[in-house]
C-alpha cells in the first residue's frame, strides 16, 4: 500500500491550484435574501455583478408566494398583463421560484448577464367576487446587474 505524504509546501501548491480552479470554474455564487410577503418584494440588494446569484426566498406573509425573475427593460410597474397577472408568454423570464407555503424558504442560483430585472410574485387568487393578482396588489421590485 502507498502514503501519499505531501510536504508544507506542496498542500500549499495543491491549495492554490483548488483556490484557483475554484474561481475559474465560476466560484461561490452572490447570495440575494428577498423578503416576500403580502404585498411586497424585498431583496436586502438591489444590484449585484453579473455571474451566479443565489436568490433565497423567505415567505414572512401569511400566503403562498413565488419568485419570478423576468429580465426586462420596463418599469417594474408597466410589465404587460393579462387576467390580472403579468404576461408570462410576453416577458423574458429568467428563473422562477414556484409558489410556497407561509413560512417557508426556497432558493435558486440564476447565471445573470448585465441588465435590469423585476422581481415579482405573479400568483393570481380568485375566490366568489375577488381576484387578487399579487403583481398589481404590489409584489414587485427592481432588480440590477452590472457588469
């Protein structure tokens, strides 16, 4: 059987080459916290650099929500909508969150090019007389990437 022993130098070469292949292979992605809740849309940034964004989204309203991350060059109030929610099949979607319960955290890491963003929660609720669309009643924010 064969010991590999290396020396204090060489962990440190092999040390650096991870750190290094680490960082060429894209490296630990932003983390953006977004606080979802009726009716807003809080990230705790609202820019980052372009690359890997983990997004964490915490539910601390008392409804389902989702996160929807749409690349556009709208205000975050003008997206197009249809039925009272935004207009999926006419905005550039990015990634999405799928609705969960009060409560709950879910997460997602997105690779995102430069640009401006809206972040919204796009779920409609019909109930005998009343629709709330979540994205009129307010559940949106601006979101930036830079270069």
């Amino acid at each position: 059987m064969r010991s590999w022993h290396f020396g204090r130098r060489s962990g440190l070469a092999v040390a650096s080459i991870l750190t290094l292949f680490v960082f060429a292979c894209g490296g630990e992605a932003q983390e953006v916290t977004v606080s979802l809740k009726e009716w807003s849309v809080s990230p705790a940034r609202a820019e980052v650099k372009a690359g890997k964004v983990r997004f964490v989204a915490v539910n601390d309203g008392t409804e389902p929500h989702e996160l929807v991350i749409v690349r556009t060059d709208l205000p975050i109030e003008s997206l197009p909508v249809v039925d009272e929610k935004v207009d999926e099949d006419k905005v550039d979607i990015v990634a999405e969150i799928e609705p969960f319960a009060a409560g709950g955290r879910e997460s997602k890491t997105v690779d995102l090019k430069p640009g401006r963003y809206a972040l919204i929660c796009n779920i409609v609720e019909r109930m005998p007389g009343m629709t709330h669309g979540h994205y009129l009643l307010g559940m949106r924010a601006g979101f930036t990437v830079r270069p």
